[in-house]
C-alpha cells in the first residue's frame, strides 16, 4: 500500500495527483514549472508530500522530447542509407501544405545534408539481398563520421529493411564498436514499416532527440536514487503506457506526445468506471486544445503524427489531435472584414487583456469575462487578480470596426473560437467516420468546462461530462496507467495466398519481443496481449485495423478475419468488394502489464439542487440571462440544476446553458444534456 | 450576411470535403490517387457555382465550375432524381482531359435539387492508344481513351450495371479501375450525406443564402486584392517546346489587363492548335489563370467560384489555348497549364514582383507505362508524378523537389512503386548547380533511375522543359532543363528518345518497348532564380556549397564568391 503519484510536467505549471491507495483519497496541487532545470520543480511540489518513502508509483509526463523537436534544439544527426538515396529526408513526398500559396516554404529535415552518407548495399522488393553490406565500408563511414567530429548522433534507414533487417542491425553493430559514444538509431527498430521517407523521418527524430533525452533521463533517474524513489518511478510513452527511464531513453521517438497522453488514458478510466462507452476529449488550455476519441471504451492509436507538416513521426501512439485555439487566441478582424480568433496566442506574454501585464488585443477569456462566464473576482479561486474593464476595452475595440455590440462581439468570439474547436472534434470523428451522436464529449483542462455545452450543442454531440478535478485531469491519468510495449512489421500476405506457418512464426517472434521487452523493465505480472492486423483489398494502399484473437493462423480464424474486413468496409465507408483479394499487411502487438488501479471514492446519495451560492448576469445567444451560481464541492451524487448556470471550482468553472440541466454521478462528475432528453 | 455563420458553414463545408478525399485516398487502387493525391472533392450549388473544396488539385478545382455548368446544361435539373450519381469526363463538354473522371451526385433537400457534390479523379489507364492515358503521339481525342459524356452510372442509388459493363470492357486495368471508381462515388456518397445534414441543421434557405454571401465575399477579397495591383496591360509569353508530332515550339503569349479591380488575361497572341496532344481546352486555360491569380492572392481567402468572378479570359478558338473538337488535348491539362498560369504569374511580375515567383519546373514528368507483370500475370498501368524546383522568389529560395502549382501530389515511394511494378529504382537524387542562380536561387531538380524487370514494359511520356529552360526573374537566371535517357542492356551511352527510338520529340512519344535490364533516366529540372545571383547573401551561398547545391565552381563563378 502506498501513495501513486502522477506528475504532468507542463510550460507553465507542473502538476501533481497522489492517490492514497489506504484511504482512496486524491489530493491535487500545482505549482511553477522550472523549465531550466524541470527537475527542480517536480522536487520542489513533492516536498508538499510527507512520506516520500510512502510512495509506491510515481509517474512523470514529460515534454523534453516534444519541446527538442519543435523548438528544433536537438543534436546534429548523421543519416545512413542505401547507395542512391541520400535525398529522401530532403525529397520527401512533392506536395504541398495549402493548393494555393506561394509563400509556402517546405519543411526542413532534421538533418543537414552533408552529414547524410551512402552505403553500397541493396535488398530487393522481397528482402532479398542484390548487394551485400561491406564491413570495410562500414567501418571507413564510422572513420569519416569520427574524423569530422560534429555528428552527435546517428539514424541508419535502408531501402527495404523492414523485410529484412541484417544489414541496419550489422551496421549498429559495427557502429557501436566504432564510435562508442555517438547512439544509433535503426529504422527497423524505430518503425519497420515500409514506405522510405515516413520511416527515415520517424527514425531521425530518434536520434535527434536521443542525446538530450538520454542524458536528462539519466540525470533525472540519479536524482529519484538520492531521494531512494529509483525503481519505483516511471515515464509516460505516446502510447499511454509507462516505461523505465532506460527504456525511454533507448527509443525517445516514443515520447514524442507524453504529456498529452494523460487526459486520454484518464478518460479512458473514467469511461470504465461511469460505463459510458463513447467518449470524446476535449482538452482546452491557454494556448491549445487536445481532442482525441475513447471507443468502446478504448483509446485510439494513429500513426499519422507529424512535427510540423511533412515531418511524420509514424510511431503509433495515441491519437491527439492539438490546434492552436484556447483561452489566449486572440480575435482579429481580416482584410475582407471577417471576424478571425486565432491562431495566435497571448499565451503568457503578453497575455489576455484581462491579466493586466499589457495586452490589448482582446482574446477569448476577454470575451468569457464580457460574457459573465468568467468572474473577475473567483478566477482561479481568488488567487489572481483579473482587470474587467481591460477585457471589456479590448473587445469595444473590435466591436467598434464591426459595428457590433461589446457584448455580440464577445458572443461572436466565444462562437467562432468553438468552432474552430470543433473542426477538431471533426477531424477525430467525422473524417474518421465517426458519428457524433454516438459520443459524450469530455471537457477538462483549465477552460474546457467553459465551453463544453456550447461544443456539445455544435457538435451534434448529445450529452457533456465535466470530469472531477478538470484542471489536474491529465496528471490523474498516470495515476490509471500501466506498462505497455506496442510492435508492428510489415507482413505482406493475401486471402488468395496465405502462408500461415511463416505468419504465424512471425507473429509468435513479435510477441516475445514485445514481452521481453516488457519483461526487462521488471514488471513481471501476467501481461495481457493484443494482436491486430491492418487489411485492406488488393490494390488498396490503406488499411483498416482489425483485432486478431489467437496464437496461430488457422483456417478458421482467417476466414472469420476476411468476413469481418468485408464488413468493416462497408461500415467505415459504405461500400465493399463481395469476392475480392484481401491483403494483409502489418501486423501489430501491444502487450500491457496492467498495474493497481486507484478505487474512487463514491460521494452521499442527495436529491434536488445543492445550494444556491448567488447569481449573475450571462450572456446566452442574444441577450443577458439571470444565471444561479454553485459550488462544485456542494454536490451530491444525483443532485442536478438547471441552466442558466454557473458552477465554480477552483481551477475551472463550468457553464450550463439554457434549455441544460447538470447532473452529478455517485463519483462527483457532471453530466450535462439537454432537459427534454 | 451573417458572417458567424458564414465563416461556420465554410470551414463545416471544407472539411466535408477534406473527409471526402481522406476516404478517396483510403479506397482507391491506383498510386495516382492513394500515393499522389490526384484529385478533388468539391461541394457545388445547383447552379453549377463551386461553393466550396479542399487543398487538392488546383488544375481540378478551377476546372471545376465549366464542369459543372456544361453538366447541368446537357442534363437540366428535372431529370435528376435522388440517389443519381453522373459520371462524365469529356473534355469537349467542359472537361479538362479524358482522364480526369468526374462523379456528380445531386443533393436532395425535401424533393428538391439544392447543389452537388462532386469528385474529381485521375484515372490512370483509360484505354486508347497507350497504357496509362498520356498518348505524346496521339492527333485525335479517340487516341487518348474513352470519352463518356454526363451519364448516370447510378440511377435512384442503383448501380447500372450496362455502363460499368462498357467502361470496364475499353480499359487494360478492369479491377483497379473498378477500385477507384468505387472510390470516387464513395466520396460522392458521402458528400451528399453531410450536406443533407447540414441542410437539414441550418434549413436550405440560410444554407444557400450563406453560400451566396460566401461568394461574394470571396469575389470582395479577390477584387480588394486585384485592386492593389497597379492599372495597366502586361505582356508575357512562354514556349511549350514541341507537341510530340511536330519539331517545333508553340508559343503561350498572354496581355493582362488590369483595371480597377478587375482582370482581363487575353491569350489572343498565342499559337494555332497544335496537331499533337498540348493543346489546352477552355476549361484548363480558365483553370490556369484562376490558378496564377490565387496563387498571387491572400491564400486565406474562401476558394469557391466568387474568387473567380473579377477575372475573364479571352481564348480564341482554335488555338493552344482553346483546341477545336477533336484534336488530342491530354497534355493541356498537365503540361500547357502551368505554362499558361506562368505567363500569367510572369506578367504581373512586372508590378508586383514580391507576390511572384520565377518560373518553376514546371512539369509533373507524366511518364506512364504497363505491361503484364511476369509474377502475377496480371496487367497493370501507372501513371507516375515527378516533382520539380519551384522558381526563386523576392523572400525566400524556391522548394526543392515539389510539385508544379497545377497539382499538389505526392511522388510515390521506392518501397511502394517496386513493390507494385517491375521496375528496380537505382538512384533519386538532387542535381547540384541545377538550380537558377538569383539573390534567392531555384528549388533543385533530381534524377530517377530505374532499371527494367520484366521482359517488356511500354512506356509513353508527355512532358516538356528538355528544350526551353524556366526563366528567371529581376535578373535571376534560367535554371536547369529535365530529360528522359535510356540506356539499354549492354549499352555504356545515354540517349534519348530521339537518339535511341527515332522519336520527333525527346519530351513526347508513345509506346517504347523497354526490355529487361534496360535503363531510364527521369531528370526533373528546376526552376529560374530571383534577383541577381551576386546579390545572394554570402552566408547562404556558402551554405549552398557545403550542402552540395551550387558547386564551389559555381559559387566563384555565377555568384561571385
């Protein structure tokens, strides 16, 4: 028994969940990240813990990965490949970002050009090798690359690798007795998937985050040892899933969303607990906003990752999609007169209008606080001091060019500002196939309990749940994770012909991989195993996942596995090919070490409507309405009140509509819907 | 005008469109369509107006509306019923080329017709003369494929079994054109389906007004734009090398006329049609101009047909830009375009040189080629893209390896182009001192090398740029022109086309037979420089040199380093 511990290392604020598996008591804190050194701040919030011996799981998300890739601060990354192909980081695919804009400048790679170097060696379409490595050259290359001395880290990607990996693994070999300090990544164990450039990209991220990440991690796990924590804290990967420092630090590619992770694999816990199956997050923070999707009570893994467009990161991970739109996006007025919010942000500096630290341009808090959703006086429990009448003079402002209301325009904002918003529920529903209507949307982060009932209503979304502790929601969700290892290779194989001896092996030879690897990082519970297979028809270039039960392919199980693509063809896109070829064509493993998981508290049993603590003037639509204000804390489980409501806690305030009603589940969660419904 | 809800309906509507082409790019068979993205989903009104799209192919996007428009003229609203789907391609009734396959299905709102949704697709094998529809030899439309007019494929949501029965009987590839058919009218399903729910969530009447508000302000941006560009008539003409049938340029010569806030592109100075198949029909020349002009214009501006209202196009019939039934045109499309949409660009870059570009590549390379594969027995067609250098500009160098402003496709990977046909990539690599010199230098070309696997494979191109290089701007130079070398088994030289086939054109021919072990050499040009080269800042030019773009050669003497 002891305390689980999740840290969500973030740009301003680190916070921090603990969960007291004696008592099921959760405590949630925060205070300022310390970018120079985050250590100091973890260290710094754990002091407010008594027993740090009493700790049984700590877990940390951290954006070291993320921020070295987007701030392109990484090492100087040397890139091998096949003799002919030095250009494909720099070729990648032809196309472009927008069909019309000249102005378009295309992504660089991260890799210079003269630090990438060919090998004479080539596998054909099969794996087959047409031209074997050679040692010699290998070892001149390692010479060259020592000689010159810049090169801190190296990527090795191979024309067709993923079929056959001999010549990248001999190449790490060789390299690793050559140039000992410099760390090599290979695409086969990065991402052995085919297609060239997707995996040279994926596989440079690797390296070029490998130096910083490594020594970080390695410093950071000294550090937990002095505090005698080492063995007992984890890192969060992109999967949702946690690791050993060392692993991390081997394949840093894998924490290239670790922070964000957090809020899904939250939901995903909740999703359980509340049995609600459908979920869709909706993470809105100062200067963006993370959707994702929980299905059958499952998150969703994408593939499709990119650091900025054209730069993939094809490892899977969990699909989050993020746009530049929060509390801090400022509301413009463009050359033809439209009103734009966003894409830029306030952000901290120099922050809404409202913070009083020299803003002007009105952005969206501006408008909550002209709306009367937000309170001058309550923002952020009381503890920071919010100037009204700035944010009201900086949407006049705008209001003035459009001949607009104050209050229409900071309606108009809010409106636009949830649109945006919702383009990106779209992206992870629609254009998914996904039918809002089958979905609750979860609202968390500092404003998302603002804006959910208003997405909800324009999502087509039914119902909203504003979780428990939304402002800390993300770092809860480390204290619900477990271990996981995800592997995928490319299988190659057709319902017309289909070796099941040389699948199966290939399958079993993935599994224990996976295992092994989950192995060494001491968990040693039973581990769950999940096998997938992505399908598509023969001729088809993208493939739908479907799950694989059992050891081995059998006759049986692939005829079950044609039928089931059939039909998910149809469901996913209204149309399938009765008789024609089904390729198979990756094959993917996640193994999981489930670990304990918290027990929530259920609140007291309670009817009606907690008290009322006041009311104030909101603006819905068209006009001001008199809108009742409650206290979070106050609610019993089954109590409920009616929009137009306001519902106060200290990092966040939740806005019930008219028309709504909210209501508190046995755990403390709102649910919101429509009152006919 | 509401603009809240304008600006809400036009994002709602591009991303339908997005979701239609991310489900096109998911189904279809063919690399064209799946790895090079070459097509369009669009959303029309019922008057045939495009209302609204997504960032696809721009040659298809201002082709778009002629489409339309000539669709609803030959088939009047009052025969369509609900559950239609039409397919129609042909570039005498307001097409672009025969490839290009348009799906149209009418969008019901309460038993009336309120819009369309459209796709647009390229097929990669379409009959005629050669595998994978770009005949560079081809003197009439019937050379270059199957042409159908507006027919329904799908009437009242059933399939017609009769007209799937012809198209698939005149293609080479039945089953991967069956797959990306199927495709296209998935996107069209699907279209339809969102835009009935958005009719029936804001009512048809708001919807529609909406739409109408967003032309006209997409019409007020471009014209608020147009007005910026000083009043005056600027010439500008550049040359398609030859037409695959006769060794002899064709002149693109283009006057624009800007007044107030309008513009007039007359290309009465350009050349007769051409026999051979580089002529342009009315709908790719309106296309391209549309296309110059929106690339030289806020990028954020709504991209529906109100863009295209302040511009008019004179085009005489009978000539390049305007061919006459029934010469070959397949070309136009790809080849003439962004000739057409470059003079365009190079006109006005007299007055407003920082929104222009110096000449790109291009050129999408358009080398096709089938056979039947020896380890399926299988027949197979590919149409492959290659990119170019994008031409320098007054802020920035050109991208490297990107494709010309007429498509926006991707160039289909190593591991997916070997794995489907029998060919061995040997190299891809970039050209050092390809690159037009300028203060901001071209985007640089490559060189593909591929090496026959099978006993036969025929191949046909229809490309330019080996004869006339893209020009630079403000003092730039021409950057580096493309060619296609063969060098067959056993031989030590490369030769092109004419050299080793005996073919009038380098750039244009039909159905080489290329045999085992044989070699082709694709290399792309670049594009023209910005500015002078002794102008460009010393930094950057020693960078250029270090990473293997400009030779210290070049850098001393070009540059003056």
């Amino acid at each position: 028994m002891g305390y689980l511990v999740g840290v969500d290392i973030g740009g301003t604020f680190t916070d921090f969940v603990s969960f007291d598996t004696a008592t099921n008591e959760i405590e949630v804190w925060k205070n300022l990240s310390t970018p120079g050194d985050p250590f100091d701040g973890v260290l710094d919030g754990l002091t407010k813990m008594e027993h740090l011996d009493g700790i049984q799981r700590l877990r940390l998300g951290t954006t070291i990965a993320t921020n070295a890739i987007l701030q392109r601060a990484g090492a100087n990354v040397a890139y091998v490949t096949t003799k002919g192909f030095r250009d494909i980081p720099f070729i990648q695919r032809g196309n472009r970002k927008a069909h019309y804009d000249m102005t378009w400048i295309k992504a660089k790679p991260l890799v210079k050009r003269r630090h990438c170097y060919e090998l004479d060696e080539r596998l054909d379409a099969k794996g087959g090798v047409l031209k074997a490595l050679d040692d010699n050259e290998v070892r001149a290359l390692a010479a060259k690359i020592k000689a010159e001395g810049a090169v801190e880290a190296i990527a090795v990607n191979f024309l067709f690798s993923y079929l056959n990996p001999a010549h990248e693994v001999r190449v790490k070999e060789i390299f690793a007795e050559e140039l000992p300090d410099i760390p090599t990544s290979i695409s086969y164990e990065v991402l052995p998937k085919w297609k060239e450039y997707e995996r040279a990209s994926t596989t440079l991220a690797d390296a070029y985050v490998k130096p910083l990440v490594g020594r970080s991690f390695a410093t950071m796990n000294k550090r937990f040892d002095e505090l005698a924590l080492g063995g007992r804290v984890a890192v969060m990967k992109s999967n949702g899933g946690e690791c050993s420092f060392d692993a991390a630090a081997a394949q840093p590619v894998q924490m290239t969303v670790s922070g964000p992770t957090g809020g899904v694999v939250a939901s995903r816990a909740l999703s359980k607990l509340i049995d609600v199956p459908n979920l869709v997050t909706f993470d809105m923070g100062g200067t963006s906003t993370d959707c994702a999707t929980i299905i059958n009570g499952e998150e969703n893994f994408t593939t499709s990752f990119e650091i900025e467009w054209g730069l993939p990161i094809q490892v899977p991970m969990i699909d989050v999609r993020t746009i530049g739109a929060g509390g801090g996006s400022i509301a413009w007025i463009d050359k033809g007169g439209l009103l734009q919010v966003g894409p830029q942000s306030a952000g901290a500096d120099p922050a809404p209008a409202c913070y009083g630290k020299g803003g002007i341009e009105p952005t969206v808090t501006d408008a909550n606080l002209v709306l009367g959703r937000l309170n001058a006086e309550e923002f952020l429990g009381g503890d920071m001091h919010i100037d009204a009448k700035a944010a009201h003079d900086a949407v006049k402002r705008i209001a003035g060019e459009l001949k607009m209301g104050v209050e229409e325009t900071a309606n108009a904002i809010v409106q636009i500002a949830n649109n945006n918003m919702v383009g990106a529920l779209r992206s992870v529903l629609l254009e998914r196939g996904h039918d809002p209507r089958d979905f609750s949307l979860l609202g968390f982060g500092g404003a998302g309990p603002l804006h959910v009932n208003e997405l909800m209503v324009l999502g087509n979304i039914p119902q909203s749940i504003v979780p428990i502790n939304p402002g800390q929601f993300s770092a809860f969700g480390f204290v619900m994770t477990d271990a996981r290892t995800d592997k995928q290779r490319t299988i190659q194989q057709t319902s017309a012909r289909f070796d099941q001896e040389v699948s199966t092996g290939l399958m079993s030879d993935l599994v224990e991989m996976a295992v092994n690897e989950v192995r060494e990082q001491g968990y040693s519970d039973e581990l769950e195993i999940y096998r997938t297979v992505d399908l598509r028809y023969l001729g088809q270039n993208y493939e739908l996942q479907l799950p694989y039960g059992g050891d081995d392919f059998t006759d049986a199980g692939l005829t079950d596995l044609w039928k089931r693509f059939h039909e998910a063809h149809q469901a996913r896109f209204n149309f399938h090919i009765p008789g024609e070829t089904i390729e198979m064509v990756n094959l993917s493993i996640a193994v999981v070490a489930p670990s304990p998981k918290p027990t929530l508290t259920t609140l007291a049993k309670g009817s009606g409507s907690p008290k009322k603590k006041g009311e104030r003037a909101v603006w819905f639509d068209k006009a001001f309405e008199k809108s009742s204000v409650y206290d979070r804390a106050d609610f019993l489980d089954g109590q409920q009140v009616d929009g137009p409501a306001i519902i106060r806690e200290s990092a966040s305030t939740t806005v019930v509509c008219p028309g709504y009603v909210a209501r508190a589940d046995a755990y403390g969660n709102l649910h919101i819907a429509n009152k006919r419904s | 005008m509401d603009p809240v809800m304008m600006k809400i309906l036009d994002s709602t509507m591009v991303s339908v469109c997005r979701e239609m082409g991310i489900t096109l790019m998911q189904t279809s068979y063919s690399t064209i369509f799946n790895e090079a993205l070459d097509f369009t989903c669009a959303i029309a009104n019922r008057d045939g107006d495009m209302i609204a799209c997504a960032e696809f192919c721009p040659a298809q996007i201002g082709g778009m509306p002629l489409m339309a428009k000539s669709m609803v003229k030959e088939m009047p609203l009052d025969q369509f019923d609900e559950g239609d789907i039409v397919l129609h391609n042909d570039p005498y009734r307001g097409g672009l080329h025969t490839p290009e396959h348009t799906f149209f299905k009418p969008i019901f709102v309460n038993g009336e017709i309120r819009g369309f949704a459209v796709s647009i697709g390229h097929i990669a094998e379409v009959g005629g003369m050669v595998p994978g529809g770009f005949c560079g030899e081809a003197t009439e439309i019937f050379h270059e494929g199957l042409r159908v007019p507006p027919v329904k494929i799908v009437s009242k949501g059933v399939h017609n079994k009769d007209i799937w029965r012809l198209l698939l009987a005149n293609v080479r590839t039945p089953r991967y054109n069956y797959g990306d058919l199927r495709a296209l009218i998935s996107a069209v399903d699907l279209g339809e389906r969102r835009m009935k729910e958005i009719y029936s969530k804001y009512g048809a009447d708001v919807v529609d007004q909406t739409c109408n508000d967003l032309m006209d302000y997409s019409e007020r941006r471009m014209r608020a734009e147009i007005s910026q560009i000083p009043d005056g008539i600027y010439p500008f003409e550049d040359l398609v090398e030859d037409d695959g049938i006769e060794d002899r340029p064709y002149k693109i010569s283009v006057e624009v006329h800007k007044t107030g806030d309008d513009i007039v592109a007359d290309f009465s100075g350009s050349a007769k049609q051409a026999k051979g198949p580089i002529n342009a029909t009315l709908g790719v020349t309106l296309s391209a101009t549309y296309n110059a002009l929106l690339h030289m214009t806020d990028p954020s501006i709504p991209k529906n047909s109100g863009c295209f209202r302040p511009i008019r196009v004179v085009a005489p019939a009978g000539t390049i830009v305007n061919v006459n039934y029934p010469a070959p045109e397949v070309g136009g499309n790809t080849e003439t375009h962004p000739r057409i949409a470059g003079t365009v660009i190079g006109a006005l870059a007299n007055v407003i040189p920082h929104l222009a570009m110096a000449a790109e590549g291009a050129t999408h390379g358009n080398f096709v080629f089938g056979g039947v594969h020896a380890a399926t027995k299988e027949f197979f067609a590919c149409y492959d893209i290659e990119v170019v250098g994008w031409g320098g500009r007054s802020f920035a160098d050109g991208n490297d390896a990107c494709d010309s402003i007429n498509g926006n496709c991707r160039v289909t990977p190593v591991e997916v182009f070997e794995v489907r046909y029998p060919w061995r990539v040997e190299d891809w690599v970039f050209r050092e001192d390809s690159a037009g010199a300028g203060k901001f230098r071209s985007g640089v070309g490559y060189t593909k090398t591929l090496t026959c696997l099978n006993d036969e494979i025929i191949i046909s191109q229809m490309t330019d740029r080996h004869k006339v290089a893209p020009w630079g701007l403000n003092g730039g130079l021409p950057g580096d022109k493309g060619a296609t070398l063969f060098m067959l088994s056993g031989a030590n030289e490369w030769l092109d086309a004419s050299q080793a086939y005996g073919k009038i054109s380098p750039s244009k021919y039909s159905n080489i037979s290329i045999r085992k072990g044989d070699r082709v050499r694709l290399v792309m040009p670049a594009g023209g420089g910005f500015g002078d080269p002794k102008e460009r800042d010393r930094e950057s030019l020693r960078e250029d040199v270090v990473e293997g773009y400009v030779s210290a050669k070049a850098a001393q003497d070009i540059y003056g380093l």
